[in-house]
C-alpha cells in the first residue's frame, strides 16, 4: 500500500514538475551575418529545452543555410537574389568603410543615415514578402506561438507579432546613433557620459567631447525621426489599418536583450525590460585539428597571433595585404592569418593563410599571445572570455566604439586600416605582447566576466521562457511609452508653470512700476515744496 502510495506522489510530482517545466511555440524573425551566430546559440539551447522553433528565413540569406537547420523553416522568398543583396551589402560597406574617413563630421551623420536608409530598404522587401503572403500568415496564426524573437537591425519582426498577437523579444546589440534604444526602448542615455555609437568617444569627456556627443545624439534623432522613419510609419499605419509609428510597434517589446555587459560597456541606466547577455556565445576552448596544434606548437615560447577581419571582409587590395604581410613577419610569433585574397609577395615564413580558422577554439589556447581583430562584438567577446589583449583595426558599424572601449580598459591597441603602415602595426603588436599591461588588463576582464551569478546564454534563454510562461512582460514596461513626447520631457508641467508665474510676474511688476510712479511723483512734489 505504502507503495503505491509512494508512486502516486512521484506521479503527481513529476506532472507538477513537468508543467512548470512546459515546452511552447517560437517564433524567429533572425538577422544574418554575426547577428545570426547569437541567435542560433539561443535557439539550440531553446530546442535542447524542447521548445519548437519556427524560423522565417529570406530566400537571399547569404549566412543562414535552412538545409542545416534542425527547426521548421518558412522561407520568404524576395524579389532579388543572394547575388545581389551581397552585391548591394557590398557597396554600402565599401561606402562605409572607404568614402566616410573622407567627410566631415556632418556629412558623416547625413551618409551613415542614408546608408541606413538604403540598408532598410532591403529589410523592406523581406517584410513584403512576409505580411503579403496570406497564406503563411495564416499558417503562422494557427500554430499559436508563445513569443517571437526578432532582431531590430531587420525591421518587421515586431510588425509580425502585432499580426499575430504575440510577445516579441528583441536581441540585439546596436542601433544607428543609440535612436532605437532612446527614442523606441525609452532607454535612459544621459549624453554627458553615455558615447553615442559611432561617436568613438568614451565615458569620460571633456567639455568640447560632451558637446559633440550632445550634437550627435540630437542630430541622430533628428535625422532619424523625420528622414528615415516617417517611410515605416506610413507602411506600419497601412498594415495595421490603425495610425501608429515604427518606435510605437517597436515599444511594445516586452523584453530587450543586449549583447553587451559591463565587462565592455562603460556604466549606464537601464530599466526593468532591459537585460545584458554579452558573449553568451562564449565557450571553452577546443582541442584543435591536428595540423593547426603543430603549427601552434612550433612556436615555443613566442606563442602565436590570430588575425581574422571578420566573416565579411574576405580580402584586402594588393598594397594593403602585402603591408600588413611586412610587418607579421617581423615579429618573432607564429601567426595564423585568416585571408582569401591573393597571397602576399611579403609573406613570411612565420605567417599562414587560412580560408577559415576555429577563432575560439585558437583564442582559448595558451599559446595565444594577440588578437589582431576587426573589433566585431563577437570577436571581442571571445577574447575577452580568454583574456587576449587585441590590436583592433576597426572597419564599419559598431567596430570604432568597440575598440575605443577596449583602449579605455588597456585591454587594445588600435590602428587605422586607411593609414596604417607597416610599422603602425608592428609597433601595435610589440606593444600589447610585450608589454604585461595589456594581458593583465585582458585577464582581468576576463575575470569579470566569468564572475556572473547566471551565465549570459541562461539568462537569455530564462528571460524568453519568463515571456512564455506570463504571455508577456508588460509589468516591466515604463510607462514612458504611455506619454507623448512633451510629457516625458515634462513640458505640459513646465508649460503650466510657467503660465501660473506669469500673472504673478505681472502683477509683481505692475505693482512695483505703480509704487515707483506713486513714490516718484510724491518725492518730485516734496521737492517743488
């Protein structure tokens, strides 16, 4: 009797356990390219949790192959091809990281918005793909979905979830000039010590430094507010057959996950919704493929340097490459070069180019002395995991606000790719590998990062899973998305103060000017007397 008794009770436990425990529906509106490789380490941990996960995928995906994806898949087939999305990425990246150093800091504001603007355009076409299409839209309403995580960097994955009437999650690491997170998020970023991105600025400025990142911020919103949004507020009211704006739809995000932490950002407000997960794709290092470990090994003691420019900048022009070639072989380290260009005339013997090298796995092992890097977040991160300090040769986006932060923590040194010379990057190299500073600083961010009450990819995946069990996370949202713009400022406040003084200040200096009339005439007529 006791027996059963007992199965019972391990039965009803183990319902109890398996309904806290529930599995639900995911939705995913990902973004490719390094975006994607942070989505995926949350989606596998979702699926290992046994979560179903449906994933729209466009059909000009130059990163995200759907044949090795282990989830459901809805492609969204686009107007143009792979060929050519890549064509056009292409362009604007040239654009980026070659004709701006050339403009002044205005006409830097007005390329980068345009550049954006052009960028979003393809964003478009795959949002058109999407909510055109009645018949996915019906599928994806009846499925019942429990959340949908989308990245803002590709506009309309919130546009689907007010469709469907579903929590959305954001991931994300940046958006143009912090506009997103200040004027949709409703992210407190006080310009006196928040760096706008693209600023390269750190916390800690001096006045003319506060005064420009002023200027930026302002003419971020500004931009973005009537030239580059008012296009996605018209075709959010259209789709939604209600008046509404993109910062509106974008609001009701009931949680914000950043792939930052304080290990790399400087320190600022944040609110409830608001969570950091930086290098949740982190990992221990690997054991690697044998004939990499003898090249490594063959160093000794000099150790060796890892050199990627990231998984978009495949090559380099002939004068650059054979530069950069110079200086790597004056350098007593093995260096393992990740680059399909034309091999270098002035390679040396101490340098081997790689299609594809296992970047963490090379950064983990102990032999690593330096990173030489395009100062990517993700790159960064795993450095940071490993505690490598970094030479960072920005390129585009987020990489200059990056590598300024790694400088700020004596973590990096860095260097200008349009510049850059031969001994610009070998006195780079000397510098964070022979000088202890740079490794001691590296490891102690390294420290700091590992000393986390919840890892970076737990708390990701907690917070996707609080979304499912609670429909939402409203109760966390400010109510700064409640008020208009003047009221958040607090103006209506202002304004009726002001209008409350006004009568009192009149009053006030009617009296005064009558008493000085009164008293003026009296005093003229004692006088007379």
């Amino acid at each position: 009797m006791k027996t059963v008794q007992g199965f019972c009770i391990l039965f009803v436990l183990q319902l109890c356990l398996l309904d806290s425990g529930r599995t639900g529906k995911v939705l995913v509106w990902p973004m490719d390219f390094s975006h994607w490789i942070n989505l995926q380490v949350i989606l596998e941990e979702l699926h290992l949790r046994g979560h179903e996960i449906t994933l729209l995928v466009p059909s000009q995906s130059p990163v995200i192959d759907r044949t090795k994806i282990p989830y459901h898949v809805e492609i969204l087939q686009v107007s143009v091809t792979k060929e050519i999305f890549i064509e056009e990425l292409s362009t604007m990246l040239y654009e980026e990281i070659f004709e701006l150093p050339k403009l002044s800091w205005w006409e830097v504001q007005i390329k980068l918005a345009n550049l954006d603007k052009k960028f979003l355009l393809t964003s478009k076409r795959v949002c058109d793909s999407a909510i055109t299409n009645k018949e996915l839209l019906g599928r994806l309403q009846a499925a019942k979905f429990d959340v949908c995580i989308a990245d803002p960097l590709s506009f309309c994955g919130e546009l689907v979830s007010e469709l469907l009437n579903i929590p959305f999650i954001y991931t994300f690491r940046f958006f143009s000039g912090n506009v997103i997170e200040r004027l949709c998020a409703g992210l407190p970023m006080p310009p006196s010590y928040v760096p706008g991105v693209t600023s390269r600025l750190t916390d800690k400025m001096t006045f003319i430094r506060r005064l420009e990142n002023w200027l930026l911020y302002t003419v971020s919103d500004i931009i973005y507010s009537y030239y580059v949004f008012p296009e996605w507020d018209e075709y959010y009211s259209k789709v939604l057959g209600k008046p509404t704006t993109l910062c509106e739809t974008m609001g009701k995000a009931d949680m914000w996950l950043f792939r930052s932490y304080w290990d790399f950002e400087f320190p600022q407000p944040y609110l409830p919704n608001t969570e950091f997960v930086g290098g949740l794709h982190c990992k221990p290092a690997k054991p690697l493929p044998k004939e990499l470990e003898e090249f490594v090994q063959s160093s000794g003691e000099d150790g060796v340097v890892v050199f990627t420019l990231g998984s978009m900048i495949k090559n380099l022009s002939e004068e650059k490459s054979n530069m950069i070639a110079s200086a790597l072989a004056q350098i007593p380290q093995k260096v393992l070069w990740r680059y399909t260009g034309k091999k270098p005339e002035t390679l040396g013997a101490n340098t081997r180019l790689y299609e594809w090298i296992p970047q963490n796995d090379l950064l983990g092992h102990p032999r690593t002395r330096a990173f030489i890097t395009h100062c990517g977040t993700n790159g960064i991160y795993e450095a940071i995991y490993h505690g490598v300090p970094m030479v960072g040769i920005p390129l585009f986006g987020d990489q200059h606000d990056n590598v300024a932060r790694m400088k700020a923590k004596g973590a990096a040194v860095a260097v200008d790719l349009q510049r850059l010379t031969s001994a610009d990057l070998l006195n780079a190299l000397k510098a964070v590998i022979n000088n202890p500073s740079y490794k001691d600083n590296a490891m102690k961010l390294s420290r700091i990062h590992h000393d986390q009450p919840v890892k970076p990819l737990d708390r990701a995946v907690f917070w996707v899973e609080f979304v499912m069990r609670h429909k939402g996370a409203k109760h966390l949202r400010p109510a700064f998305h409640d008020l208009t713009w003047f009221q958040h400022h607090s103006l209506d406040v202002i304004g009726f103060l002001l209008a409350c003084a006004a009568p009192v200040v009149f009053l006030v200096t009617k009296c005064c000017l009558f008493c000085y009339w009164k008293f003026g005439k009296t005093a003229k007529k004692t006088k007379r007397e």
